[in-house]
C-alpha cells in the first residue's frame, strides 16, 4: 500500500489526489525501506510533490506516516508546509508546552513569576513551564477552543503564528524552520502580574507524541 503511494507521487499531481487518498487509509504498517522512500519525497527538492506527500500521509490514519509527516512539516523550510503541519498539529488537540525565563524589569519579573507560580512551575533558576492546552477546532469561528471551554475562541492560527489566551494573558508566537514556536506572552489586566512581554519558546518536535 505504501508502495502504491511512492509510486503515484511519480504521477501528475491531479492522479495523485484520485488514486492514492483512498489506498492510503487501509494502510496500517509499512516497511522500514518504505517508509524512507516517503521520507526522500517529504526532503526532497520538489515542494509541491512533498507537499502532496505530506498532506496524503496526515490523511492516512496511520500513526506512523503521521508521525513522519508532521515531524517533516513542522521543520520544513516552506512556509507553506509549516502551516498545513502546524493546523494538523493542533487539530490533534495537543497540550502545548512553553518555556520561559524571568528576566529584565523587576516589576515584570516578580508580577510573571507569580503568574508562572499559579498557571505553571518556575524553578529556583527562574525559569519554568506553562501549558497551553488546545481544544476543539471551531470551524464556524476558524479558532480552537480549549479543553474546559470548548466552544470558545482561546487559540488561533494563521499560517505559521499562533495566539492564544491562557491564564487571562495573551500570547503569540511563529513556528520557525526549527520546528519550534518563538514569541511572547503578555498581561495587562493587572497591575500585580506583570505587562510584559515575555519572551517564550515552544519546542513542538520534542512534544510529538
């Protein structure tokens, strides 16, 4: 069945979106040297057939090819497929974990610490986690909820830049070719938290399941 993939991504790509889609969801295990196969196409030169390849191994149901996939998209050097990886990601409703440190002004850093205290860890270095869990796409709304609120907007995508809204701050962040979303987050609700902004990093190949 893989090998009926490999092959057709040799077709025009129009062939491609008719005859492989449907191969590919009964499609459970593959052979190593296959699944390398797919991995050149992914790499490889050709954006538009690597893209095609990507979208049709996210669409397959296999764990497996997904995992491959979006470990190439989020770190490919298109823009393009970063962004249709990085929707895929978060359609899976993952809990993002960001990193941060406390540093600069201390009126920020005392207000960020107590808010890194309350919505996630800060160890003696003064750095810490915070989770940004994602819940259900909302089409009619074109954002993401979140697991306790899910007919709310709390996260969006455009492109490769998520924002999202977490602990009554707000946050965006762009996924580079690293396979990792840099930006910040910011509160301005109260005085006793903190403005900002404060400079954050979301390793997501580290955190694919």
């Amino acid at each position: 069945m893989i090998r009926a993939m490999a092959l057709a991504l040799l077709m025009p790509l129009p062939a491609v979106a008719q005859s492989t889609a449907a191969e590919i969801l009964g499609a459970l295990d593959a052979p190593t040297s296959e699944l390398e196969q797919l991995m050149e196409v992914l790499n490889g030169p050709n954006e538009e057939k690597a893209l095609t390849a990507m979208r049709l191994m996210l669409a397959s149901g296999d764990a497996a090819m997904q995992r491959l996939a979006l470990r190439a998209g989020l770190s490919s050097t298109s823009g393009v497929a970063r962004g249709v990886a990085l929707e895929a990601y978060l359609k899976t409703q993952p809990t993002l974990i960001a990193f941060a440190s406390v540093e600069g002004e201390e009126e920020v850093n005392s207000g960020f610490a107590r808010w890194m205290n309350a919505n996630g860890s800060l160890s003696s270095d003064r750095t810490g986690s915070f989770p940004i869990p994602i819940g259900p796409y909302l089409e009619d709304q074109n954002c993401f909820g979140s697991p306790t609120r899910p007919n709310d907007c709390f996260n969006r995508l455009g492109g490769t830049e998520v924002s999202f809204f977490v602990g009554a701050a707000w946050g965006t962040a762009r996924l580079n070719d690293s396979g990792e979303l840099v930006g910040s987050i910011s509160h301005s609700f109260s005085s006793n938290q903190f403005t900002g902004p404060i400079s954050l990093t979301i390793p997501l190949l580290g955190q694919l399941q």
